[in-house]
C-alpha cells in the first residue's frame, strides 16, 4: 500500500504482553497456539504506524543497538523518508482485522498444523493466481497454509466443505499479483 502525503507514520518498539494478542490470533487460526510462548522468545517487536499498522520482528541474537535504530528511523521519517521494513514484518491490522504478512508463512509454515501439502505444481500455480482447487479430502479446519511437498510456504487459504466430500480450497490472496506488477 502506498503512504500518501500527509499521513504521519512512525515506528516504535512494541511489548510483548501488546504483541501476543494479534499474534494469538493468527496462531490459533492456523493451529499453533501453543507454539506461541516459544516463537515470541528472544525476538523484539515493532510497529509502524500510518494508513494501517504493521508489526516487525527482530532476532534479538544479532548485534542491532536497538534505541539507535528507533533514533534513526525517528530522523527517517521526520524527513519525508518512509522505511519500507525493519526486519520482518509479520502481521498488517486495523481496527477490524489481524492478517499475516506472505513473509510471515514460512515461519508459520514450520510451526503449523492446519497445513494442506499440495505436491502438484499446477495446483500450486492456481493458488499462487487466486484460483480455487477442489480437493476430495477431508479437513477440519477452514483455515490453512498451503505447502508443497518440501513445506514451503505458498499461500494461505480458506477451505469449504461442497457436496459428497468435495472440498473447495480458495486462496486469500493473489500472490500472483505481486510477480506480475513486482508490488
């Protein structure tokens, strides 16, 4: 989403007790609730703040100062300069809805377990453009992060239950955009 002239923006750090609850709720939609705990350990948090808010994740395990990088993110943006990212950004919410960042499902992917493994490449390429896949077998979640056989992440996606145990996997978003216009 591009920021447009006069929407103020800001970074800041964020605590984890502030955290956890988005997090909770994309956790336990994709089944690892209790993996929660674990991933949040030893990372620090960010928000930025403008059109819609999005979190960032660091590792605390390298050598980043981090009160010299707010300082400097602060002197950033007080000159019209808008830092696309700091580390990874993992969640984008507004007061209605927390959706997890593409960048995010290959974390996710790994601790998961609502997860659809689709080993066929043209199944993956309809995902991958938006375009629902029937399958015949039976979930029990609507929920789901789509993987190929190696669990890389693909996309995330809703599953509906259709007639006589066809269910219907339509992906959340059109991945595909992002490789046709580079966005």
């Amino acid at each position: 989403m591009p920021f447009k002239e006069g929407i103020k923006m800001s970074f800041s750090k964020v605590r984890i007790d502030e955290v956890k609850p988005k997090l909770e709720v994309i956790f336990s939609r994709y089944g690892c609730v209790n993996k929660l705990s674990t991933f949040i350990t030893n990372k620090s948090f960010y928000e930025l703040k403008g059109k819609y808010n999005q979190l960032f994740m660091l590792a605390n395990n390298n050598n980043v100062n981090k009160d010299r990088l707010l300082e400097f993110l602060s002197g950033l943006l007080s000159k019209g300069f808008h830092p696309y990212s700091i580390g990874t950004p993992i969640v984008i919410y507004d007061r209605s809805e927390i959706l997890p960042t593409l960048a995010f499902g290959r974390y996710l992917a790994e601790m998961c377990e609502n997860k659809l493994v689709i080993s066929d490449y043209n199944l993956i390429y309809k995902i991958i453009y938006k375009k629902p896949i029937y399958i015949s077998s039976a979930y029990n979640y609507n929920d789901v992060i789509i993987v190929d056989k190696m669990n890389n992440f693909i996309a995330y996606a809703k599953v509906e239950n259709r007639k006589r145990g066809v269910y219907e996997v339509i992906p959340v978003k059109d991945i595909g955009w992002y490789l046709r216009r580079g966005g």
